[in-house]
C-alpha cells in the first residue's frame, strides 16, 4: 500500500515529481502519524514545514 503513490496527500499527491519522488515516508508519519501525508523535509512543502515549527514553538500535538 505504501509504494501506491495515488494514497498520498497533498503537496505530494499532484507534485509533478510523485512518481520519481514520491516524498519520505518515514518522515511524514514521524511528523504526522500518516504515511500519506506530505513530506515535510521537502522544499516544495515548505509551508508545511513551517507551520510544523509554529505548532512545535506552541507545543501543540501535531496530529
Ligand atoms: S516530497 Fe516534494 S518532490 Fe517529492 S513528491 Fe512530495 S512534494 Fe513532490
């Protein structure tokens, strides 16, 4: 199930590069508890990224 790429949310589901790339799995559910979710190490996702780190600083859970 994990190597079907259409599961995967977006910014990943609908990147151009979702079938080369397909975004770390590890770390999206590291962050989220969601292997679908986007993969927050990519620069495309950039805003995920940051709001992660706005929700860390508030200490808030992240899922
Ligand atoms: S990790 Fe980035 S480049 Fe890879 S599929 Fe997701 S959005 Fe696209």
């Amino acid at each position: 199930m994990t190597r079907n790429k259409d599961f995967l949310e977006p910014n990943c589901k609908g990147c151009k590069y979702l079938y080369t790339c397909g975004g770390c799995r590890d770390r999206a559910y590291n962050y989220y508890k969601n292997i679908f979710a986007p993969d927050p190490g990519c620069i495309i996702n950039r805003n995920y990224w940051l709001k992660l780190q706005n929700d860390l600083r508030k200490g808030y859970d992240l899922r």
